[in-house]
C-alpha cells in the first residue's frame, strides 16, 4: 500500500473538500441524492455489509412511446394508472435521452457507451452479421460478477446470430423476440408477419398476427415468474417490451377499451404489465431492495405522441430523442421528485 507524509495526507484532503463544493455549485440537488445513491451502490458492491444486501434491477423498455403516451408526462388520451403512481412514489425523469431509433439505444443501455462507438449507428435488421462486440462488457456481464442472475425477457434487437443473443452477452435467459415485429420473414407485408419466438438460443415458434396480440401477456408472466423465483437472491430483469412498435396488437382483453384506438389499448396493456411487475416485487417482499426503471428506446412515430416536443422517431428534434422515464425504489430513491437534470439511456449501466 501507498504510504503518505502527513503533508501529502493533508493535500488529498484539501483537494477532496475542494472537489466536493464544486460538485455542490455545478449540481442540482436531485443529482447531489443520485450521486450519494450511488456511492452507497458502490459500497454494497465493494462488501459492505452495513450496507445491505446487493439491491434487484428492474429495466422495463417501452418500444416507440413517445414523451407524451402516459399520463406522468401530460397524456389525456391514455390511461396509466400504474405508471402514474410508479412516478408518484418514485422519480420523474424530465430531460432523459435515449436514440431516435432502436438499436442504437439498446446498445447504449446494454454497455453505457455511444453506439456510434461500437459501430451500431442505425437499425440492424434480421440476419445481419451485426451486433455487440465480443470485446465490449455488458451490463449483464458485469452485474454477474457481482452475483446477480439475469434475465432479458422481451425484444432485443442487438443482433440474432447465436454469437450476438442476450444469452452470449452476459444473460443467464431469454425468451421473446430478437427484433422488430415488423421484420419477420414477409417483411414489408402490413399485417401477420410470423416472427420467431425464442428462448435461449432455439426458436420455440413463430408468431403471426394473432399470436402477437399474447406477446404482451406471455412477457409479463414470464416477468413475474422470474421475480418470485430469484426473490431470495440479487437479480437484473431487462424487460424490453414489444409494444407499442407497429403493427399495434394489444391483447384482446384491451382491445377497443381505450379512447385512442389499437395504440391507446395497447399502452393500456403496457401500463397494466407495470403494475403487474411492481405488485410481484410487493409480494415478494422485495420492494425496499428492488430499483425499478421505466422508459422508452426513442420517441413515438406519428401514430404516438411526444407532446409537447416538436419531432418524431428517427428525428434528432426533441420528440425524437427524448423519452418518459420513471425511477421507484422505496427508502433510496425519494417519492414525488421531478428530476429535469439532463441525463439519458447511456448514464443506465454506470448508474447500476
């Protein structure tokens, strides 16, 4: 070990004091908690136990909803109620930036570096020899070191060769499908695409029109199961949802239930599944150790809405790029705080 003079030992901390009143002049005080949130993740992870257990991590990814889709952030068209009170007794993220399109996103959310980086600028589509290099660490990767199980239940869209699924790059599981529901093999047809659906690395089936009106459901059960099993142990749950990417295909219990048509039924559906998930961490008993993360990969097509940010998806305008995002984690993170810090999809694996 390093042995310092007490001059030395003195410098250091003069230095240090020094750093942290100009943390304190250039920061907001939601960022001052966030940052202290962090450096007790830290300590957890370092092994001390005063600390408590390692908390669970929740990331639940909307496909293409756009800024304005959900009640928290101004929707008047669809009903959310769980995300409204997700963003009650949690953190509302005002100013948090993802991609304007999928895969750029994701990529960053899994390795918390710029996709143009790693070479993934744009939309990869099926059978490309693309996705996430070998070389680069996960956040999946790296939460296993620590001893946590991992799961990816839902789209992927980081490349479906076998060498690029969430099973080679850091998950213990997968189960949904590897990209877009619009790119299965009839792509470029408007309706009933068949898409493979996965587990591991095996096609169990395809899906068709009317088998992705389930793919919600079959997600979310799959979600809940995987919460009550890993309850006793440190778990990340990468819950990238399906919904709502056209084509629309809310399932048939919300179907023509909201006041927005096939989109607003199949928000619906995606806030219903929230509050499925947030009442299986309840149950488990594990909501004081659970951080739960909602957000989206871009902003909303036309048939969404990113009210009131002017663009779309696939723009770098603000509606583009700018996404709805909700932090809870009971004890850790305060209830009813709106946090406008500028922060983004990239800030997710050093956070955790």
């Amino acid at each position: 070990m390093l042995q310092l003079t007490p001059t030395q030992e003195e410098a250091l901390v003069a230095i240090e004091q020094d750093l942290k009143k100009q943390l304190e002049r250039i920061l907001t005080p939601e960022q001052i908690k966030v940052l202290a949130n962090a450096r007790a993740r830290a300590s957890a992870r370092s092994g001390n136990s005063a600390s408590g257990p390692l908390p669970n991590i929740i990331v639940i990814v909307a496909d293409d909803l756009g800024y304005g889709d959900i009640e928290p952030f101004g929707s008047r068209l669809n009903r959310t109620p769980h995300l409204a009170s997700m963003a009650r007794e949690g953190m509302k993220l005002t100013s948090f930036y993802a991609c304007p399109v999928c895969t750029p996103s994701r990529a960053q959310m899994m390795t918390g570096c710029y996709a143009k980086r790693m070479s993934l600028p744009q939309v990869i589509f099926p059978g490309s020899a693309t996705g996430i290099h070998a070389d680069e660490r996960t956040l999946p990767e790296l939460l296993k070191k620590q001893g946590y199980v991992t799961s990816c239940i839902g789209k992927w869209h980081l490349g479906d060769q076998p060498s690029f699924l969430p099973t080679s790059r850091g998950f213990d599981r997968y189960f949904g499908i590897p990209y877009s529901n619009d790119m299965g093999p009839q792509h470029g047809a408007s309706k009933g695409n068949p898409l493979p659906l996965m587990r591991g690395d095996r096609v169990i089936e395809t899906l068709d029109g009317e088998g992705q009106n389930a793919v919600t459901a079959r997600y979310t059960s799959e979600a809940v199961a995987y919460i009550r099993e890993n309850k006793d142990r440190p778990f990340f749950l990468y819950l990238p949802h399906t919904a709502v990417h056209v084509p629309l295909h809310p399932g048939s219990a919300f179907r023509g239930k909201s006041k927005n048509g096939s989109y607003g039924d199949w928000v619906e559906e995606l806030d219903d599944s929230v509050g499925q998930l947030l009442s299986a961490v309840r149950d488990a008993g594990i909501d004081a150790r659970t951080m739960v993360l909602f957000t989206s990969d871009n902003g909303a097509p036309r048939v969404g809405s990113n009210a009131p940010l002017r663009g779309f998806k696939a723009s770098t305008w603000e509606g583009g790029m700018r996404v709805p995002t909700i932090v809870r984690w009971p004890g850790t993170v305060p209830a009813g705080v709106v946090c406008n810090a500028v922060c983004g999809n990239i800030d997710i694996l050093p956070s955790c």
